[in-house]
C-alpha cells in the first residue's frame, strides 16, 4: 500500500495526523459501501435494530393484548401481519420479539467476548500445561453440537431468558477462545512484543493492551457472525421451550406457538416472526463476511 | 579505571532444540564500564543477539536458557534475580534497541503511548506527563514537529523516523546501558550515518553505556571503544578498536577485515573467508574456526586454543599467537 512506498523516503513530511485519520476512516467507509452485501447485511441490522428500539412507538397494538374477537385472522389493514390463536396483533409481536431477539445476541456473544478472548489469550501467552488444560476444555465444549450443549446448559440452569442468554453465550466461548489463541500465538513472537519486554512492561499488560488491540479486526468478524448465531440458537431455544415464558413475545416462542396453524392454513403467524429470524442472521452474516473481507487485507498490509 | 558496569563472566546459552542441545553461547566474558562503548561482531549465527538477549534476559523461555554463567550489572546478577525484579532493570537502567525498526512498534499504538510506556511503568508517571516527555524524547532523537507524530501510528512514518522513535523508546528513562543489536542494519546509508550520529550524542549527553552489535566493522570503527569479535559462539579476539584495525590477530578478524572493500585497491571481486559457520551441534574438535582457518596447523583440529592475554589489553584464541608470544619469551 502507499503507506509502505513512502517509508522509503528520508525525511518525509508526515501529514497531519487528523487528515490521516480522516482518510483512514473513509477509505474504510468507502471498502464497505463497495461491498454490496455488507451494505445490505448493514441495513438489515440497522433496520431490526431500530424497529427494536422504536417498537414501542410503532407498534399498533399491544404484543400481549388479547383480543378472542378477532383470532387468526388473516394478514388485512388493521393487522398487516394478521392474528395469532388469543387474537394478538402478529405485527406487534415481531416489533417486540426484535428487541429481545438482539438483546440476547448482544448479552450472548458479550458473554462469550469476555470469557473467551481472556482463556484463549492466556492459554496461548503462557502456553505450557496452563494452555493444554485451557484449550483442551475448549475441545470439549466444541465436541457437543451446539443446540445440544445450550439445552442441558438452559434446561440445568432452570428455563427463562437469562438462562438461554447465559447458555448461548457459553456455548459461543470456544469459537472466541480458538481465535484469541491462534493470534496471541502469532503475535506474541513479534519484535514489537519482545521490544515491549524490553522496557519492562508486564505480561498481563502485553497481552491485554499490546497483543489485543492487534487481534480486534478478527475478533470483531468473529463478534459479527456470533450475533446470528446467537440468535437463531436462542430462538431455537424459546422454541424449545427453554427459553422466554409465555406471554412474551419472542419470535422463537411464536413460531413454536404458531406451528399446529400451518396445517389448517394460518401462515402468517410462523412466517413473519420466521423471516424476522431469517433476515436479522442473514443481516449479521452478511456484515461479518464483508467485514472479514475488509479487514483482513488492509491489516496486513498495514504493516 | 572507570567502574564496571556490567560484567558478563562465563556466561552459557543453550536451547534445546528437536536435534539435541545448541550451545549458541559458550562461556563468554564481556565487561563494559559507564560510558564506555563495546562492539560485538561476528557472523550471522556466531551467538552476539544471542548474548544480548541473555543479558536482558529475554531468551525465549520455553528453548532457551542460561546453563551457566554470570551476568552482573552494577554487582547484582541478573540471571538470579527473580522476574520482578529484572523487569524492575529492564527498560529503565538498561534498554535495547532492536534491528528492524518495521516491526518492533507496535502497529495499532500511538506513537506517544509506546514512547512513554517504559516511563510509566519505571517513573511512575501520569498521562499528561507522560506524553509531555515524550514529546521531549522525540524532539531530542530529531523529529520535527513531535506534537503531532505523537498521535500518529508507526507506518505513518519512515523507517530512519521508527528507528528514531526505538531510540527515543529506549532512552526515555537515561538507562546506563543501551543495547542495540544492529541497529543500523535495516535502514540506508544516509540514514545510518544520522542515527549514528544520534546515538553518540545521546552518550555523551546522558553518559550512556553502548553494547552495540553489529556484522557491519564500519560502524564498529564509528562507535566503539573496543571491540569483542565472536566466533560460533565464542570470543576469539578482544582489544580497542585501534589495535583491531591496525593489528588484528586471530585468523577470524583479518578474514573480516580482508573481505572490506578497499578504495585503493580498486579489487574486482571481495575477499570472502570460505565455508560457513559450523553447525553448532557438529562443532569442530579442536579450535571451531580451524576448518575455515588459511593459516591451519595441525593441532588446530586436536586441541581447542585458549583466550589469551597476547599484549597489554589484547585477547587472542588461537595457537599460533601463543606460539609466537612463547618464541618472544
């Protein structure tokens, strides 16, 4: 990149830090709107997450108003999406059933950040038995299919929405811990690393400030793709029955209320709240390939 | 007679390696007094990075360790103290310099923070602080307009500004010693000259010690007072670097001098010593330069020849500078 050619200059002029970083940011801004699924992968997350933030605002109805009058009625103008079987707006519900969705993606991959990056860091720094024992644990958390594994962790820790948030967010650790750990153990051979040795600075400090900051554009793809992970396992969830209780509205939880419907013909209740699923994973897969893309070139050039 | 510094008195590196142990250091004594500047060279894999590593006692830990040996730095040895408290030296009575100025900053650091992060660690210092000397640091070592480089990352600059930036690094707590391993391998010519300039007037001003290692005898003749010439980890010369020049002894130092261009002699091809260093875990019985050596004796391959005082401040390892000495006496 130009930043390496003007290395070769004697005494070059550097520009001023701001314009630099300006540039910077738009070239960033620029490689993600010349991705063309990002940009729609970003806009169905800025969507959903708006609609969640507005729900309140938008919603026609109440998500949990009764109305038996008026039950399974079809998609029309005073219910867009239609009726469930207690005769709440579907509409409504998969307003509010966005909230809770993001919300448990965000607290469920937080979880698996915070434990995760730290174990996969440490175990790769200090290597030695410490790391075996680690990263061994990790292998057996990986070992059980996912659903599986965050069912026992649900169901043990007693149904409900913080339990499946604490279940999805232990179940995404080892993907968070394998990363860190392959980037500490590339990174902590680097010369900048040794040379940080070399004035004295503490290992805990190397590895959270210096070796961290270093593995943030991988992490932050891993982070990205997490979210529809955790969202479409915490869905399951609810639609097993381990996850948000009755009434609230989870779109999980709909489609499993809303399934004996599909036979006698009531759509609308599993299809809206299933393409609320659809789009908001797709939106983050999307987001985390283009991100992954973006990246991974611009830091190696970087260098 | 100046107080020594450091003393460096039998020291043994080893690592293990899958093909058994690599003794790269082997029983080496260096001294350095305040103030004094002490060049290492050798050829690549003759053990000098591996000495200075084992003095900041940064060795890998997992292969490399120091099987013997004594590493004193103002008296205390370094090799038995615990972790603690050689970080307590490290970067703050003794710093290093390393050889590629590319990549040893950290990329996604400010250039501010990973100048002054020895001085908060070691000084104790606030942020403010901290980016004020800094600032200081930078503007001492020759960067113009520090107040802005300070917020810059490291690719933003060249490579003569990041070996500038190392420097001001490395001296940002006046250490006593200033290890740099070849500090001027990476960067041209032109700015060579500048940062070895910058690192002299930095001594005379802070009375820094220099260990400077280097293959390059160029810089060597520029910096230092005297000079230690490392074979296949073993010193087989050490004098001042008037007397390397105009008299050196071992076989190994006037090979190096020989392979010098020469502006008068207008050669067309370098002299070049023949072979390569020996793989250190197939040494040489006898003296480990032998196989290589123009002036080989028989028992060159028997017996290995000891570092020996040949004159006044002049240490030789090899048998026929004892013979001669022995013939004179």
């Amino acid at each position: 990149m130009s930043e390496t050619a003007t290395t070769l200059v004697p005494n070059p002029v550097p520009q001023p830090s701001a314009r630099a970083d300006l540039r910077k940011r738009q070239t960033f801004a620029r490689l993600l709107l010349k991705n063309r699924l990002a940009v729609l992968g970003l806009s169905f997350i800025v969507i959903w997450t708006l609609l969640a933030v507005i729900a309140p605002w938008v919603s026609p109805y109440e998500p949990t108003l009764t109305d038996t009058a008026s039950k399974l009625q079809s998609p029309n103008a005073a219910h867009w999406f239609g009726t469930d079987n207690f005769g709440r707006d579907v509409l409504s519900r998969v307003l509010y059933g966005a909230r809770i969705s993001i919300w448990t993606g965000l607290i469920a991959v937080a979880i698996s950040l915070c434990i995760g990056v730290p174990l996969g860091g440490i175990a790769a720094y200090y290597g030695g038995r410490l790391g075996s024992v680690i990263m061994r644990l990790m292998d057996i958390l990986l070992a059980f299919p996912s659903l599986v594994l965050s069912m026992a962790i649900a169901a043990s820790i007693g149904a409900g929405l913080t339990s499946a948030m604490i279940a999805v967010g232990i179940v995404g650790i080892p993907e968070f811990a394998r990363l860190m750990y392959g980037q500490t153990i590339s990174l902590k051979e680097k010369e900048y690393i040794e040379a940080s040795r070399a004035i004295g600075v503490k290992d805990n400090v190397i590895l959270f400030r210096h070796i961290l900051p270093n593995a943030l554009a991988p992490l932050l793809v891993q982070a990205t793709l997490g979210m529809g992970f955790a969202i479409l396992t915490a869905s399951s969830l609810s639609f097993l029955g381990l996850g948000v209780k009755p009434p609230i509205a989870e779109w999980g939880a709909m489609i499993s209320e809303g399934r004996e419907y599909i036979i006698s013909g009531q759509w609308w209740l599993v299809t809206f709240p299933g393409l609320g699923i659809a789009t908001s994973i797709l939106g983050f897969n999307l987001l985390g390939d283009g991100l992954r893309d973006i990246l991974d070139p611009r830091l190696r050039s970087g260098k | 007679m100046t107080a020594k510094l450091l003393e460096v008195s039998g020291l043994r590196t080893e690592f293990v390696t899958g093909g058994g142990v690599i003794r790269a250091v082997d029983g080496i004594d260096l001294k350095i007094s305040e103030g004094e500047t002490l060049g290492i060279v050798g050829e690549s894999g003759c053990g000098k990075s591996i000495t200075s590593l084992s003095i900041m006692q940064l060795l890998p830990s997992k292969i490399g360790r120091i099987a013997a040996g004594e590493i004193r730095f103002k008296g205390e040895d370094l090799v038995r103290r615990s972790g603690r408290e050689v970080r307590r030296v490290r970067g703050n009575r003794m710093a290093m310099i390393f050889q590629e100025p590319m990549t040893s900053l950290n990329p996604v650091i400010r250039i501010g923070r990973q100048v002054a992060e020895s001085a908060r660690y070691h000084l104790k210092i606030g942020r403010k602080e901290a980016e004020t000397l800094a600032i200081e640091m930078l503007r001492k070592v020759g960067i113009s307009r520090p107040e802005q480089i300070v917020k810059q990352y490291p690719h933003e600059l060249s490579g003569g500004m990041r070996q500038r930036v190392m420097i001001a690094m490395a001296m940002v707590c006046k250490p006593e010693l200033l290890i740099a391993d070849e500090p001027t391998t990476a960067l041209d010519v032109t700015i060579q000259a500048q940062i070895l300039d910058l690192m002299r007037e930095l001594q005379r001003e802070e009375g820094t010690a220099i260990l400077m290692i280097t293959h390059d005898l160029g810089v060597v003749a520029e910096m230092c007072d005297r000079v230690v010439v490392m074979y296949a980890g073993q010193i087989v010369e050490e004098t001042d670097v008037r007397t390397l020049f105009r008299s050196p002894q071992h076989p190994y130092t006037r090979g190096l001098l020989d392979s010098l261009p020469q502006l008068s002699e207008g050669r067309e091809r370098l002299a070049s010593i023949p072979g390569q260093v020996p793989n250190p875990l197939e040494l040489p019985a006898g003296c480990r330069f032998a196989p290589r050596c123009p002036v080989k004796m028989r028992e060159c391959e028997e017996a290995v020849p000891e570092l020996l005082t040949t004159e006044e401040g002049h240490q030789c390892r090899c048998f026929l500078r004892q013979k001669e000495k022995e013939a004179v006496s």
